[in-house]
C-alpha cells in the first residue's frame, strides 16, 4: 500500500521550481506525433525546439507500420516516448545525440552501411586483391599420431 506524505505549501512551491529549472536546463518531450507522409516523428521539446526522425531507423521501430506509429505516448517525465501497439519504449536524450538503440544495434548498422559503400578506394582494394589471386582458399588440416605427440599436417 502507499503510504502518502503530508507537504506544506512551501514544499510544494520548492519542488516546483526545482522541477521547472531542471526541465530549463535539459529538455523534455511534450508532444509527439508520427507524420505517414515522411516516415517521421516528430518530437517537440520543453524548450520549443521540434525534433523529427526517421521512425523505421530507430531500434524496435524498424518494422513497425503506420499504423502502429500512430499512437505514441510520452512518458510523465517526459524523458521517453512508448509505442503501445508495438511495445517500444524509447528515451528522447539519446534519440537527439544520435543514439537510435543499443549497441548491437548501432553496431549492425553501421556494419551494414560500411559493407554496402562504394567508394573509389574500396573498389581498388578489391582489385589489387584480385590481383593477387583473391581471397585465400580455406585449408583443411588433419592431425597425424606420431610417438611423443600429435602432428598437423596440411592437405
């Protein structure tokens, strides 16, 4: 059960200004909305600042539909925004650094976008590898018995 606390007037004033300074001073959320035209959402900020995003390049948004961007609910801190219909919680501060999900996640995509450029540099790399006879042939290799010891030997 709760239990609840009595506050003074005073006390309640106090909060409230320490709560008004430190949304001052970082930002949260207070409204939320998905655009279907752009594949975007849109985030406005305590600060008046509007932030949008690609939705699908957002960990847990990526195979959301439109319909499912529909409903955004922003949390009471205003520090992070759910998507019931696909169950993602995502927090706002590190959407505006850059951050669109966990480590892996980042990691995979940065991994796929690197391996799918096409650069001038790349495309000689890979030329003077295929100068060179190309990737090197896997070698299978087998132990032998020997007295004293295993030996490997190359096929």
């Amino acid at each position: 059960m709760t239990a609840f606390v009595d506050i003074t007037e005073h006390q309640m004033r106090e909060a409230e200004e320490r709560m008004s300074k430190h949304v001052a001073e970082h930002p949260v959320a207070v409204s939320a909305s998905f655009n279907p035209v752009d594949g975007r959402v849109a985030i406005e900020l305590s600060n008046g600042a509007l932030f949008a995003i690609p939705a699908r390049i957002v960990q847990g948004l990526e195979n959301a539909s439109d319909s499912d961007l529909n409903t955004i609910e922003i949390t009471a801190s205003g520090t992070g925004l759910y998507f019931p219909t696909v169950d993602a919680d995502i927090l706002v501060a590190p959407l505006l650094a850059g951050v669109l999900g966990s480590r892996s996640f980042m990691a995979r995509r940065l991994g796929k976008e690197g391996g799918a450029s096409r650069s001038e540099s790349k495309a000689a790399a890979a030329r003077a590898n295929g100068a060179r006879g190309g990737r090197p042939r896997k070698v299978t290799v087998e132990s032998e018995e020997r007295e004293g010891g295993a030996a490997l030997a190359k096929k």
